[in-house]
C-alpha cells in the first residue's frame, strides 16, 4: 500500500498527539547501546536522513544510538550484519530499495530472504531521485541529452551512467527511466552515492539519477546540472527543474526510501518501543523541516503500514527488474 504524502500528514499529526502522552520508550534493561546499521557509506541519503531521526531519537530517549555504514554488496553486508546480531531488541536494519527490495529479483542467490528474515519496524524517510549530468557534458536540458545519447547510440556509444550500486534505485530507476527516453546507459556501480557523484563531478561518468540529499547541494551550487526529477511535483529548493512527468514521460517517479526493519525473532516490545520512539521523532517540527532541508519526506507509519508500503514496492519495482533483465551476478 503505497503511503501518500498526505497521509503522511494524517500520520504526523497522529503521532505528534499520542507522543504527549506516552511514557518514556525505552525500559534500560541493557547497558549495550543500540545499534542501527546503515548499508550505505557516510555522506549520502540513506546516512542523512537515518542520522537526523536516530539523533532526535536518543537525545529524546536518552539511550544512544551507535550508527554503523556497513556499505557494499547492494546493502547485503549490512542486512547481514543485522542478522548476524542476536536477536534481543537492540539491532536494527537501515532497510532500503536495494537490500529488502530489488536484490531478490537480480541476484541468483542470497544470503538471507528479505521477507522471511526481518520484521517491520517503521520508516523513517524517502528522497525523489534527481536527474543530473556534469558541467561538461553538454546537455543543459533535457531535450538536448536525449538528442546528445542517441547520436552517441548511432555511432555505437552510450552515456555512462553512476548509481549508488547494482540495484540499488538509482540503478533500476534510472536503466528504467533512460529507456522510457529512448537510449541506453552503461551502468557503472559506486559503493554509494556520495562517491558515485564525487566521480561524476570528476568527470569519469556522465549521467546519474541521484536521491535528493545526495546531490542537491551540488546541484544548487552548480557544480552539477540538474535536468529533472522523478516525483510527482518539483521540489522547492530547485523550481526550475521539471519533473520527468512535465517533459512527457510519466509514471517516472521513483524515491529512495528508508526505514527500520528487525530480524526474524526479535521481541515484539522492542520492534513496538522502536517503532513508537521513531513517528514520535517524525511527528516534530523540527525533525520534520530538518528532512525537508535536505531534500526528504518523514515516512510516518504504523508497523503494519511500514510492512504494507515495502510490500507494495516489490509489487511495483521487481516485475520492473525482471522486464529490463537486469542482472547483478
């Protein structure tokens, strides 16, 4: 069930009324810290957004919060670490597209079952994707990079294309959307996003279909060309840049999400303590605008919901995979 914006809204306010009266989350049966493992490095969106709710979540709780990148593998390291963990409440995945998502349709064996393994805790926020080029490409719209790719196809070539790793979104939404423009890329995986545009801006890739956090600020800062985004309306901090959808090319909109999952096992009153503490940290203000700043939305959900949304993206991105013949092994 996909989770509208203004249902996000309904759930916020929700939240933001049962957080006034709740107790405090966690009970300190434990001196260990907890521990949320991010399967993404340092400096992109899933590190964004993951640190901006897990800092308001333990000042608010006063139980720290040990953030560990775990990057590599399309998120499968860090989903591994998870599991790994015994299962007594204190770790928690940094689920995302790649690792509870599109990896079970791309590659032949994994090590775990995104579906069997892990339990849903809650979201915690989405980032549109933002169609970028670097300065030196030639292409200040979108008009001309689909003109500048298929002259490159005639004489044989194709645009390089970065992503944040094989099937991560910015992977699948972008051989998704380029074929929906009518060219064809070369994907060349990063261990994230944040490296994946450092090398664009260094010249050695030339297109990229980045989350929001990851690449506004260079594209503000114009270091990188902003041609369109992948959502449903255009963002406030770039009002020049249309979305796929204004240019002809809809059902283009693709987020990079992100949110809490549990291994099989856990105990149902920490994954409810958990999922209690993160849509009351999602419900301020404050929590809320520092998202908005970087180019994110809270995803304020219940457990159920939270299950329902990722369920709702296999649906929607695994048939997508499987179609293009995408392929990571």
């Amino acid at each position: 069930m996909p989770i509208s914006r203004r249902h996000f809204s309904h759930r916020l306010v929700q939240w933001g009324a049962a957080a006034s009266l709740a107790s405090p989350w966690l009970a300190r049966a434990a001196d260990a810290p907890l521990r949320w493992v991010v399967p993404y490095p340092a400096g992109g969106a899933a590190d964004q957004i993951t640190r901006i709710v897990a800092q308001d979540v333990g000042q608010s709780s006063g139980q720290p919060i040990v953030i560990e990148n775990k990057a590599g593998a399309a998120g499968m390291i860090a989903a591994e670490t998870a599991l790994r963990a015994p299962a007594d409440g204190l770790t928690f995945f940094v689920g995302s597209n790649a690792p509870l998502v599109i990896n079970s349709a791309i590659y032949a064996k994994m090590s775990y079952d995104p579906v069997r393994d892990f339990v849903p805790v809650a979201g915690l926020g989405k980032a549109p994707l933002l169609l970028v080029t670097r300065k030196d490409l030639g292409a200040n719209d979108l008009p001309a990079l689909i003109t500048l790719a298929q002259q490159a196809q005639r004489q044989g070539k194709t645009l390089s294309m970065g992503s944040a790793g094989s099937g991560n979104i910015t992977h699948l939404a972008g051989e998704y959307a380029s074929e929906r423009m009518g060219f064809q890329v070369t994907h060349v995986p990063f261990s994230g996003s944040a490296p994946a545009i450092t090398s664009m801006m260094g010249g050695n890739v030339d297109i990229m279909f980045d989350a929001l956090p990851s690449c506004m600020q260079q594209a503000i800062g114009g270091r990188i060309v902003p041609l369109a985004i992948l959502d449903k309306q255009r963002f406030a901090a770039l009002p020049q840049v249309p979305t796929l959808a204004e240019l002809g090319f809809g059902d283009t909109d693709a987020s990079a999400w992100f949110g809490l999952v549990a291994r099989i096992g856990a105990p149902a009153d920490a994954v409810a303590r958990m999922a209690q503490a993160v849509n009351q940290s999602l419900a301020k203000p404050e929590v809320q605008e520092r998202l908005r700043r970087i180019g994110a939305q809270p995803i304020a959900a219940s457990t159920a919901e939270w299950g329902q949304f990722m369920a709702s993206e296999r649906e929607r991105w695994i048939p997508v995979a499987k179609k293009l013949g995408i392929r990571a092994d």
